[in-house]
C-alpha cells in the first residue's frame, strides 16, 4: 500500500526543514505499524521565499520526497488540489496536511489503519483550540457554526486534515468548479467513513498564512461556495419587511380616516435608511453570487505547474 501525503506550502522556509524530518521519521513509523510506504509531496504555491530551493535539495537528499512548484500563487485550496491531482495515479490513498505542523501528524497513522479497516475519507477534527488566541478561537468557531447553519454537512471543528482513498480521490477530480472548498465538497462524496481527534499545537515558526483579512475573505467565499442560505436569508428579511409595510400602510389609512394627522419624520427617515440598507445588503449578497457564476463558466485553468521534481 502506497500513501502520498500532500503538504501545500507557500512561504515557509522557517518551518519547512523541521517539518519534512518529522514526516519523514513519521514514515518510518508508518510503515513499521502498517506496512504502508509513504511519500511526501510538497506543492510550492508560488512561494518568494527560499521555499522551492529546500524542496529541490530535500527530494534531492530524501528518496521520499517529491515536489511541485506553480507558477504562480493560486491559493491553499488550489494548491492542495494540485497534490491531489497528481498523487491519483501514484497511491491507494492520499493524507493532506499543512507544512507548519500545527495538526498532528501522529494520527495519521490511526488514519492508515481506518483506511485498511475500509474506510474511503478520515477527517481530522480538532478536539480543542488552546493554542490559539482567544480572537482566532472566537472567530474560527463563529466560521463553523455558520457554516453549519448554512450546511449541515460541514464538520465542525475540520479543516483540511484528511485521508482519502483512491476511488475517493477519483470521484473528487469530477468536481468541476474553480470556486473551491474543499471540506465540504469532500463530505458531498460520501463513501465509508472515519474520524481521528487530536489536540491542535502551536506554530513553531513562521507566520500564519490566514491573518483576518484571508480569513475573512475564505469565510464569505465558503458560505457563498457552497450554500444559497443568504440568499434564502435576504428573501426572507424581504417578506418580513413587506408585511411590515403592509401593516404600516393600514395603521396610516386608518388615522388618515380618523382624520388624525400623522406625526412621525424621524421615524420615516429611520425606517427609509433600514430598508435601504437591507436593500443594499441584498444586491450585493446577489452580486457574489453573481460573481461566482461568472468565475465559473469562464472555466480558467486551476493553475499552471512551473516545475517538478
């Protein structure tokens, strides 16, 4: 049995001689407990630092380790695809993981042994997040029951931290849509399976590739990925306003016949921005969506790969 485990990368030289030793010591372990040999990809995602030099020397000093190199910076989820796409003809299963190491790499061989018990895809999920700061842990918990409330599916607490089989990872690349997220899409396959809990560490070395800015930005592009929920949600602020409207409009005709005089500008203008708003809110929730559609028919290529090794 083969595993090829992905690691995408993108700037860091910090942390990336470390973490090849420990996965390469991991390997060995591996194949001692399981039998399985395993191989390292490491998939440059068009890094500016020394990243792809210390790929190029550690495949050239390890027989374990390969790498690719893109051309240019295409984004965690694209890259990871990219590591997907060519382990498929070269593995019975493939382990994504990221290069800081901040998931345990110790499960993965608790997940080689659900994947030989018949299990297709093993999600790592977190168990706790101490090491992070109490604005990271807010906001990444906030991300998950969103998205769960936005889709069932989604598994709190998970991010990329996976085992996929080969048929698994076969029936993936028939996905065609460039707006990619992953964990989700992955719990669309279905198939047999398994999870493995773990206690998430701290960053060794280096910075985090996900500052508030991306993870903003990886949140609203989850959510409208994935899921029409806002859409559903504008709709039906929108039917809540109308009778809202409808109950005001009643309420001034029967003091207009009453021939009371109705009082009440600040009120009106209030209301007036309110909807407004709302309204604004809706058009541009329709405009991502809208956005999306015109990434995807488009039908760009992923990403380019410059260099392999």
């Amino acid at each position: 049995m083969k595993i090829n485990i992905v690691i995408p990368c993108y700037n860091e030289q910090e942390v990336l001689a470390k973490t090849i030793d420990v996965l390469g010591k991991l390997s060995e372990r591996i194949k001692q407990e399981t039998g399985a040999d395993t191989q390292l990809l490491l998939v440059d995602d068009g890094s500016k630092d020394c990243t792809w030099l210390m790929i190029k020397e550690a495949a050239e000093a390890h027989p374990f380790v390969s790498g690719i190199k893109l051309s240019h910076n295409r984004g965690h989820q694209n890259a990871l695809w990219a590591g997907m796409e060519a382990s498929i003809d070269h593995c019975d299963a493939m382990v994504s993981i990221d290069a800081d190491l901040q998931d345990d790499e110790n499960v993965i061989v608790d997940m080689v042994r659900q994947l030989q018990e018949g299990k297709d895809i093993v999600y790592g999920v977190r168990k706790e997040r101490k090491t992070d700061t109490f604005f990271k842990r807010f906001t990444a918990q906030a991300f998950y029951k969103i998205m769960q409330m936005a889709d069932k599916e989604v598994i709190y607490n998970h991010a990329d931290f996976r085992l996929m089989s080969n048929r698994a990872l076969k029936a993936l690349m028939q996905y065609p849509e460039r707006n990619l997220f992953l964990r989700a899409i992955v719990r669309e396959l279905g198939f047999n399976e398994g999870y493995v809990y773990y206690d998430r560490k701290a960053r060794e070395a280096g910075e985090s590739k996900y500052p508030l800015k991306k993870m903003l930005a990886f949140s609203i592009d989850g959510i409208t990925s994935f899921s029409v929920a806002p859409l559903k949600f504008i709709t039906f602020i929108g039917l809540v306003m109308t009778f809202i409207a409808i109950a005001m409009i009643l309420y001034a005709l029967v003091k207009y016949i009453q021939g009371e005089v109705i009082q009440g500008w600040t009120s009106l203008l209030v209301s007036l921005w309110f909807i407004g708003g709302i309204i604004t809110t809706g058009v541009g929730i329709t405009g991502l969506y809208i956005g999306k559609i015109y990434t995807e028919v488009k039908r760009r290529p992923r990403y380019f790969v410059e260099e392999k090794i």
